[in-house]
C-alpha cells in the first residue's frame, strides 16, 4: 500500500473519480482537437490552408498586435508595479484596485467603451463638441487601436506577476545595500531591478499568450476594417461553414496553440539561470520616498487612470444614455431608453441574462463541489500523478478560449455514443466547456487553501473517531470555506463575461451576454450594446467588491487581482 | 487497559535507508514512555504508526491481543480510542473551546447534558472551564496546549500520544506543562507515549525512555538507569550532561571505572584497544595529585562555573568548580568514578 493511502484513509472511489474528471474536462477536447488536426493534415488541407493568402495576413496581425500590445502592457504593467509596491505614494491601494480593473472587464465592452469614447460618432465627444469631423475615420480600427488596448486590457497581468515579484523582495537585502552606500536609484538598478526580471519576464509572456487568444477586442475593432487574427480567422470560418471548416480550424487551432507555447518556452528560455532563490525577510514595502517627486507622479499616474478607465466608461454611459443612435446627447435628450430596452424589452438580451446567469452560477457551484473533491485529493498526495493532474486541470485554462471551443464543437459534432443525443447546439456544450475552462480558476483557491491546512487538523479528527464523510463535513470544508466561496464568485464573475467560448458555441436561444454585446453592436445597436455592457461593468466591480471583503480571510494569491 | 507492544516494527518509505528498523517496544498498560532521539531518527514515524497514520512496512502492533496494525492489515485511527496532543495543537478554529474539546464526544453521539457535563470535568482538570466559550485563537500557546490536552481526557483513550507538545512553548510554560502532563497521567492512568528530543523533558516525566538513533532502538530503560548506564556513545552524548573520553583500556575492565582504575590510564600504563569512556562532570573534583589540565573555558552558571578542561593529550573534559577559576589556568583534577560506553 502507498503511504497516502494508508495514511490517509480516502474512501476508494475518490482518485478513480478525479482521474475520471481530468480525463474527461481536460484530455478528451484537446486529444480529440489533436486527432482532427492529424486528419486534416492527412487529407492534405494544409496545403489548401497554406496558399490562403487570409492565413497569412491574420498571422502577421496576430503577430503584430500581440507584440505591440505586449509592449504597452509591459510598460504600463511595470510602471504601476514599481511605484505602487515600492514608493510610499498615498492612495496605493486605491490606484491598484482601479489599475487591475480592466483585467476583469470583458475585452468586447472594453473595446466598444474605447470605440465610443473616440471617433466622429462618439455621443461623448459630440456632447463635449469636441468630436472629430464626420467622414473622419475611426483611428481604432487599425492594427495599432487593436495592440492599445490589448496593452490596456492585459497591462493588469504584467502588473501582478511583477508585483508578487516585488512583494518578495528581501527587505534587509535592500537595506544592506543602502548601508554599502547605494543612493535610491543604485538600490533599484542594482538590487531591485535584477531581482524583479523573473516576474517581469513571466508577466510580460503570460501578456503575450493572453494577446494572442484574446477575441472580444479584434471582434469589435478588426472585424470592421478586415484585420483578422487568428481567433477572429475561426470564428469568420465557423460563419462561412464548409465540409473542410472543421480540419481547417482544427489546424488555425493548433497554430494559436503552437504561438502560445512559443511565447511560454521563450520565458522558459530567458528565465534560466534566474531562479534568485529570496532569502532573507521578505515584504519591501514604501522602501523608496518620492517626497516632493510624489506630488508629480501621483496626478499623472490618476491622469492615465483616467483616459484607461474613466473616461471610456463615460463613453459607455454617455452611450447608453442617448435616446437613439446618431441623436446628439445633451441633459434634456438624456433618455433610459436603452437600459429599459435591454432589461425589460428585448427578448435577446433577457434571455442572454437568464442564459448567462444560469451558466455562471452552474459552472460555479457545480465546479466547487468537484474542485473540494479534487483539491482535497491532490493537496493530500505528492509526486508524479499529483503533478500531471494539476498541469492537465491547468492547460484547458492556458490555451485560448477558442481553441478550447473548437475542441468541444469537435467532441460533441456528432450525437453521443449510446445516448444517441447531440448537445452542439444545446445550452449544455457551453455549460461542459465552461466546466474545462474554468476548471483551473475554481481549482486554484480551493487547493491553495487546502495545502494551508496543517494536516495535523484533520488527523485529530481521526483520532476523536470521525470518519471520512464526518471529517469533510464538521472540519475540512468548513475550515475552506472562504476560499471555496471566494472561488464561486470569481467564477462566477469570469463566465458571466465570458465571450469567446460562447461566441462559437451559442445558437439562436443559447446567446450569452458577452455574445450579445457583440451581435448588437455588430448589427448598428451600439446604444443597446453599451447599456449592457454598462450592467456588465457595475456587475463587475460590485463582485469583485464583494470578494475584496473575503480578501483577509483568504490565503495568498486566491484574488488574481492582489497579491 | 491492555499493554501496547511493538513487535519488530519497520517503516520504510523509499528513502536510502528504513525510517524504522525492526523495533520492539512493550509499554505496560498504564506506562509512560518517551521516545527520546534527535530530529530524524524515526521517533515521530513509530508515533504515527502507533496512532494508525502510517501503516508499518514490517512487523506488528498490539494492544493487548487486539492487533491494531501489520504490513497487510490495519485498524484505522478513527477506531483505535486513542488520543494525541500535536505539536501544533490542531485545535480546529472554527470551534469554541468547548466544542473542540467535546468533538470527540459528539462523533460517538454522545449530546446533551452528557456532552456538557463530560466537557465541562475535561475542562475543569486543565483549569480552562472560565474559557469554554472563546475560540482557540484568542487563547495563549499554554492555554492551547491544555484545550488539546482536554480534548485528549474526555474520551478516556487507552493510550495517549504526545508529539514534542512543549516544542513550542518557553521554558517557564514548559515546567508548569510538564507538571499537568504528570498530573494528567496519575489521573487518567492511560498508556502513553511521549516523543521528545529533550531529554530534560524525557527524564522528568517518563517511567520508562527509549533511546532512537537512526530508526533503531538504541536502549530502553527507566530514566535513572539510562542516566547512570548508557549504551553506546549515542545514548552517553544524548543524555544528560558529561565528555565522553577515548581511552585504551586492557580486555577485561569492568564498565563502572574508579579512580584507581582509572589513573593508571592517564600515565600512560594502560595498553589496550580505545574505548569511549563517559565521564560526568560532578565525578570530576579538583585533587593536587591528580591530572594536569588547563582550563580552556569557564561559563558562570550562576550556582557554579561550569569549566571545560584539556587533558595533556588534548581531549576535553568537562567539571563544575564552585570557585571562580580562569582560562588559560592550570588545574589537577582526580576521576571518581566513570561509565565505559560500550
């Protein structure tokens, strides 16, 4: 008998069902994504792909865009990660929560937020009379609109890994230095910065894996002017649907999926030989003053807060709030038409709520009861099978949502075995793909705060006489609670928004909200498009309000957004 | 009550060598013993497999005739009525004092003014009844400690299990403790088995104490005979204060040395294989005829100084002086009596 076996008395069925669960969520889609690759490539549609000139075109703009955009990430990300983790600037907390912000809104509403707030047709600029002339082009719609606000809307990540980088950093280490004689800025060239690179690196590349699958934002902003990437290549495919569509995304597929591991084994690549194991006491807080350099840097950082944040929400409002498309908005045509339309009226949109809402709450509650199962499983056991569990729950997550979609469009084409029931096309495909996507999200603070747990708790349990039933129910769950309730609402929150799995699995009755966003705006009804995703965005923050409460109570590391 | 025996116990987890090797302990119903070694040594392991977290490799465990655990089967903890104290506590934090205590009694469906009253002498023995509403957090480390102890009596275990409980604690607590913990064992008269890397803990609570050195028994015997007798230069250096001199000694000396047998072998007469001899520093007295040393330290200890002296070849011996002496200074010492190790 292995040690965790006797060591921990699980009841049988548990590893079996965990194996089941990886196995189906995780190694079905994508072993099957990899099967419909081979095929295609057998039949020899690569060569058919290959002479498409879109394929190539929709590469170097994949390209660019992410590589751009990477770099506005990384320069915005690192700035606000320095100044606001090692500077005593006042309102640190307060600019980081509006900073990291953009992360959790969804892509389509960032860029339709960004598309009002700019243009000859942006009902703000109009009411400022400060619009450009009409005729004028819309400057977003362009491969540099598209890098912008992928920078915007993944600066947050670069943020984050390099904050936790930051956080890390040997305090006593910085002052030694300072005692050797070092001014501020020789501190931050020669300890802090050399120490930072690992999170700067990992950050900038999980920035770049995230523009390259990214969806909502070239929907909304190439789409318009024919710059296709390779998310939005699938999804014009899947709309033009022909018998080779499915090798051929299969293949567009596996080019994203190829991009992105590139991405991450450059980082594998240029962090070797980085691995500064901290030692010492950790937790570099406000080591530099800015005194009087405080009162420049402070307006200027909330001055870029406000063009990144503020005032495209404005735009949206401003947008929502015109009584119909084109009509100027002014205090005495200020109409809640529009917010009445979406709520009350449309029956797209209520049901893209009551579909959205179901699938999120589903997803999130019926995840937990598997990731307690789960987590409890692989934080009580070490070694090769623990470790591979937690990369195969990890991948489905990693790779861009799309691909994700087109590898259950490919496992549930064709009806079920014995069952014989097809779910393409059902309200149940999103709610499975959802499972395998947000598997990790709901994993992560769950298994984070079982590894917390002393063992020590649960073995008392034992000896007072609780079986294993008892333990989890009077002492294991109860002592996760927070976490597991954290991990509701953040999934909750995530597929709520989420678009690109959807974006290519919904029919006509299945629409979610992110879906809806989009075909509204596409089909000319930006005012509806923006009273709904202003919903979205006060739903958002309200949420992540909500989980910055449980914040204390939470192990490390649960709220993607603090560390 | 029934006697808890080991019976060639071993437990290898993989690594280069067992983490126990065939191990045999009785521990008589009613006994206290420690497990007494330095980290590593396998100690924790024979606790946990005592208490049915680890399922040995090798051998078997009784309690009485009951077998609890071998290589093919085993009595999982939640059915052996055994109790431990960890050295966190584990005390559960979202339970009262009263209901951590009382959880024991509530899995075995025991409710009501049974529950209440069984909690309430549990608690009443480690003088926490005021505390019974307030949660384990807003108690002290010596407070806690006794909750965990509590929770241990309220079940009457046939054996109970302390894993380092004072590791934590300083060493003011840790006398007090140590005076609960006796006070517990004359009360309850259960079995148990106490696991320690101090041996001051060891020899000031248990009837019996097992020295481990890496996942062997390396001698078990009551405190008194072990600080008089070690086996071995493992037990001699564990246990107690003293140097341990390598001397050649001729075949046939007994293992207790007096002075008279001891001389002759500082003069160099002595011819024989070296064996490692334990000297105390009390059997250590300043004698003008005796050896010539120099006094290479002398720490105050505050009832004595407690000095380190070089012998003429170098070796270091270990006395205690009541008058203040200073490095560098030469003294003659005479041995009284000393402990051939093996």
């Amino acid at each position: 008998m292995t040690r965790s076996a006797s060591g921990s008395s699980q009841p049988r069925w548990l590893l079996p069902f965990v194996i089941l669960a990886v196995a189906l969520l995780s190694v079905l889609p994508l072993s099957r994504l990899a099967v419909a690759g081979f095929v295609a490539l057998w039949r020899g549609d690569l060569g058919g792909l290959l002479a498409d000139p879109a394929l190539w075109s929709s590469l170097r703009y994949t390209l660019e865009t992410a590589l751009f955009g990477t770099a506005i990430s990384v320069l915005l990300g690192a700035a606000f990660a320095f100044l606001l983790t090692l500077t005593d600037l006042r309102g640190r907390s307060v600019l980081g929560f509006l900073f990291v912000l953009p992360m959790m809104i969804p892509p389509q509403v960032t860029a339709l937020a960004w598309v009002q707030m700019s243009g000859p047709s942006s009902p703000l600029l109009k009411a400022l009379h400060i619009a450009p002339p009409l005729g004028s082009p819309q400057p977003l719609y362009s491969v540099g609109g598209i890098a912008l606000l992928f920078g915007v809307q993944h600066a947050p990540l670069v943020y984050l890994a390099l904050r936790a980088g930051l956080m890390a950093l040997p305090r006593d280490g910085i002052e030694a230095a300072r005692l050797s004689g070092a001014s501020s800025l020789q501190v931050f060239r020669h300890i802090v910065l050399p120490l930072s690179m690992p999170g700067l690196i990992a950050g900038a590349a999980i920035a770049f894996v995230s523009c390259v699958g990214n969806f909502g934002i070239p929907a909304i902003l190439g789409i318009p002017a024919s710059i296709y990437t390779l998310p939005t290549l699938i999804f014009s495919k899947f709309s033009a649907f022909s018998s080779r569509t499915f090798g051929e995304v299969a293949l567009l597929s596996t080019a994203i999926a190829l991009i992105s591991v590139v991405g991450l084994a450059v980082q594998e690549r240029v962090l070797r030989g980085r691995d500064y194991r901290v030692i010492g006491l950790a937790g570099a807080v406000a080591t530099f003053r800015l005194g009087g350099l405080g009162l420049l840097v402070a307006p200027l950082l909330w001055l870029l807060l406000f063009f990144v944040l503020v005032a495209p929400f404005m735009a949206l409002l401003a947008g929502a709030l015109v009584p119909a498309y084109g009509v100027p908005l002014t205090f005495s045509t200020l109409s809640f038409h529009a917010f009445e339309e979406v709520l009350f009226r449309q029956s797209a949109t209520r049901t893209a709520f009551a579909n959205s809402l179901f699938l999120s709450a589903a997803t999130a509650f019926g995840l937990l009861l598997l990731t307690l199962l789960v987590g409890y499983q692989l934080a009580s056991r070490r070694g090769v099978l623990a470790r591979v569990l937690t990369a195969l729950v990890e991948i489905p997550y990693a790779l861009p949502g799309i691909v994700l979609a087109v590898a259950f469009i490919l496992v549930f084409a064709g009806p079920l075995p014995v069952l014989n029931v097809t779910l393409y096309g059902t309200i149940w495909i999103i709610l499975i793909a959802y499972f395998s996507s947000f598997f990790a999200v709901s994993l992560k603070p769950v298994v984070s705060a079982f590894r917390q747990l002393d063992p020590a708790l649960e073995e008392a349990a034992r000896l007072s006489g609780a079986g294993f039933y008892r333990r989890l129910a009077d002492i294991v769950v109860p002592l996760v609670a927070p976490a597991a309730g954290a991990s509701v609402i953040l999934v909750f929150l995530i597929a709520c928004n989420e678009l690109t799995v959807s974006a290519l699995l919904w029919t006509a009755g299945t629409q979610t909200l992110g879906v809806v966003i989009y075909n509204l705006d596409d089909s000319g009804g930006s005012d509806l498009a923006s009273a709904l995703s202003v919903l979205v965005v006060v739903m958002v923050v309200a949420m992540m309000l909500a989980l910055e409460f449980f914040g204390k109570r939470l192990p490390k590391g649960v709220l993607p957004w603090r560390s | 009550m029934a006697k808890l025996i080991l019976n060639h116990v071993g437990k290898d987890f993989g690594g280069s060598r067992p983490a126990v090797s065939s191990l045999s302990i009785d521990v008589r119903a009613g006994g206290f013993l420690a497990l007494l070694g330095p980290s590593g040594c396998g100690k924790t392991t024979v606790l946990r497999m005592i208490a049915g977290f680890e399922q040995p490799s090798d051998g078997s465990i009784l309690l009485g005739d009951r077998l609890l655990a071998d290589a093919a089967s085993m009595v999982p903890p939640e059915r052996r009525n055994m109790a431990m104290v960890f050295q966190s506590y584990a005390l559960w934090p979202h339970m009262s004092v009263a209901e951590n205590v009382g959880y024991p009694l509530k899995v075995r469906g025991i409710s009501g003014e049974r529950w209440r009253k069984a909690v309430a002498d549990a608690l009443e023995a480690v003088r926490l009844h005021e505390h019974a509403e307030r949660q384990p957090a807003d108690l002290s480390g010596g407070q806690r400690q006794r909750v965990a102890l509590a929770r241990c009596l309220v079940t009457s275990p046939d054996v109970v299990l302390l894993d380092e409980p004072l590791a934590n604690l300083d060493r003011h607590l840790k006398q007090e403790m140590e005076e609960t913990f006796r006070d517990f064992h004359n009360r309850s008269g259960a079995t148990m088995i106490y696991v320690t890397h101090d041996q001051s803990e060891a020899m000031a609570l248990a009837t019996e104490v097992a020295v481990m050195s890496e996942g062997r028994l390396v001698q078990l015997a009551p405190p008194e005979e072990i600080y008089a007798r070690p086996e071995g230069r493992m037990a001699g250096a564990l246990i107690g204060q003293g140097a341990i001199l390598q001397l050649p000694l001729p075949e046939g000396t007994p293992r207790l040395l007096d002075w008279a047998a001891l001389r002759p072998l500082f003069q160099g007469h002595a011819a024989g294989a070296c064996a490692d001899i334990l000297v105390r520093p009390q059997h250590v007295v300043v004698d003008p005829e005796g050896i010539a040393c120099r006094v290479v330290s002398a720490l105050y200890e505050g009832e004595r100084y407690a000095l380190r002296l070089a012998l003429p070849d170098g070796q270091i011996l270990r006395a205690f002086s009541a008058a203040r002496v200073s490095p560098g200074e030469k003294l003659a010492v005479a041995i009284l009596s000393a402990w051939r190790l093996a």
